[in-house]
C-alpha cells in the first residue's frame, strides 16, 4: 500500500526535516534536527493513515463472506431498494425523495464506507422531509445488515421539527362552500368535513362503497392500507344522494393527483383570505371535533384509519374540550343510577 508522507531534508547541511502529503502536496516541518526522530514521525503518520483502511478492508473481507454486495452497495441503491417496497402514494413519495438535492452528495457513496459526519451534512443542507426520510433510509439499511452499526445513534438524530398545523373551522368551509362554483369540488369538501378522511382516498370513493341499509361507507386507506368504515349522519347520506350511484363519485377529481387537487383548494382559500390551511386540515377539524363532542378515542381512531394513538392525539391536540367539575360528573353519575 502506498504511503502519504515521506520525509525530506531542507538547508545548507541537510539538517532541517519536512514532511510531505503526497496527497495534497502541502509540506510541514516536523521541528526535529533529529534524523531518527524525524523518521519516527513520519512513520507513526503513515501508522495511523494507514490502520484505518486496513480496519475497513478487514471488515469488507469478513462481511463479504455472508453479502457479496457490501463492498459496493450504495445509497442510490439502498433507497430504490426501500421504494421498491413501497406502493401506491407512499412509492411516490419516495421517488420524490431521492430527488431531494440535499441528498446528491450521500447517494453515490458506498454505504459501508460513509462516515457519520456525510450524514450530518447531509441533514444541514436539507429541511424537514430529509431528515425523516434520511432516518427512515438509515433504519432500512441497518435492519438490512447493509450497515454493521449505526452511523448515527437513535438519541443522536436532530429532532423533526414540523411546521405548525391545523384545522379548518366550520365558518372557513361555510366559506369555501358558500364561493365554490364547481359542484364536483364543493361536493368533495363537504364530504371531506363529513368524514374527515383524506381527500386522496375521499376522492377515488365509489357509489358501490356506500352501504345504503346500514348508512354507512367503506374503504381502504390509500396510504397505509387500513380499511375503514365509517358510520353517516343524515347531512352526508344526502349529499350521497346527489352523486352517482355507480362507478366513481367523482369521475374528474379520481384522475387528478393529489398535488392538483391541493392546489385548486389553496387557490380557492386564497381568493377568500384565508391562510394556514390545506386539504388535509379537515382531517384535524374531524378529529378535534371528535375530541370536543366526548366521541370515544377508539371509535374516532377507527373513523380516520389511524393505527397509533400518538397519531390520533397530534390530530386532536388543539381541540378546546370544556372540562366538567368534579362535582356535577358525580351529580351525573347518581342520577344515572
């Protein structure tokens, strides 16, 4: 293995001693008039650039024997592998992850050759969607034995910081409703607030999921596959009646993406001064609506496909829930008996 450093002699007597990076080409004095001395350092130099790589070429040689790809496995090839395993929305969030630019640097290294600081740049130059997404990356590859150890430890990671978010109030959708001209647009908001699910899966709906007899909708989450079933009140069985009985109830909005969707809706808040919201507030309006009204955390969780209590709390964290005293809920509960 080629060495970095070597020595050389400088001065009239040849009595001043230098160091050479044969990489860089800088030259250092080692501050010795000393020839041995001068050669212990340049070869304790050559030790420690040395042992590193030899540890790294160990580790290759043993871990290769149960991986054949490890030597040169890249991130690139890490996150198409990850995306591979996903479907539907959730592949194509994904997709648009590894276009991040904040990403360009780490995709084309070899993962068991990444040092831990490439990481932390990385997350630097990057916003909120990086670091989840590089986490989520890193955790993939671990569990995959790709990485032998962490590069960044658990209690290491920056913390997600999400933007603040939430919910529509009844007087903003009266609002939307009362300006919006289209009848299909106006029709998904109003089921949006109806049944606060995603305006994704509200908007691939199907005359066929609705099950007249027992008044209620059934569907799978588009993104986590989750089915639902969600019971209707008489305001959503009637805005039900006026849509198509078969097929798609909303034929238009089904092919167009999720992003579109989004901005016809900002559109329409913006004409009308209304700010900090999107389409996905309605789900936060139902869940703190839920909270509000005494609606039972389970059943509640079941109505917006979510799986994780913590998820559901983030949802209703802002609704403002008036708290009985003690005295009246035992006044209740006597009169109850």
């Amino acid at each position: 293995m080629k060495t970095r450093y070597r020595l050389i002699r400088r001065g009239i007597r040849g009595d001043r001693f230098y160091c050479v990076d044969t990489t860089t080409g800088k030259r250092t004095s080692l501050r010795t008039a000393s020839a041995e001395a001068a050669q212990q350092i340049i070869e304790a130099k050559n030790n420690a650039e040395r042992q590193p790589v030899l540890n790294l070429q160990i580790a290759k040689a043993y871990l290769a024997g149960t991986d054949n790809g490890i030597a040169t496995r890249t991130w690139q090839q890490a996150i198409a592998s990850l995306t591979n395993t996903k479907q539907g929305a959730n592949q194509h969030r994904w997709r648009t992850a590894a276009r991040d630019k904040a990403f360009a640097p780490l995709l084309p290294r070899v993962i068991i050759e990444t040092p831990a600081e490439l990481l932390l740049q990385v997350l630097q130059s990057g916003k909120v969607s990086t670091n989840v997404f590089l986490r989520r990356l890193h955790n993939f590859c671990v569990d995959m034995n790709w990485l032998p150890w962490p590069l960044i430890p658990k209690r290491q990671w920056p913390a997600v910081k999400f933007k603040d978010k939430r919910a529509i109030t009844l007087e903003e959708h009266q609002r939307i409703i009362a300006a919006e001209v289209n009848p299909e647009r106006k029709a998904l908001y109003q089921l949006c607030w109806h049944l606060g699910a995603s305006q994704g899966d509200i908007a691939t709906l199907k005359g066929e999921d609705v099950d007249w007899p027992n008044e209620t909708i059934s569907f799978f989450r588009h993104k986590t596959g989750v089915p639902v079933v969600v019971n209707l009140g008489k305001e959503a069985l009637n805005l039900l009646k006026d849509l198509p009985a078969e097929g798609l109830l909303f034929p238009y909005l089904a092919t167009l993406r999720a992003g579109d969707r989004a901005t016809e809706f900002r559109s329409r808040c913006r004409q009308l001064g209304i700010s900090g919201v999107t389409l996905h507030s309605y789900r936060y309006a139902w869940a703190e609506r839920a909270r509000i009204a005494g609606y039972p955390e389970r059943f509640a969780m079941e109505n917006l496909g979510h799986n994780s209590k913590a998820v559901h709390r983030a949802y209703a964290k802002r609704a403002l829930v008036k708290i009985p005293s003690l005295e009246d809920y035992e006044r209740q509960a006597l009169a109850s008996r």
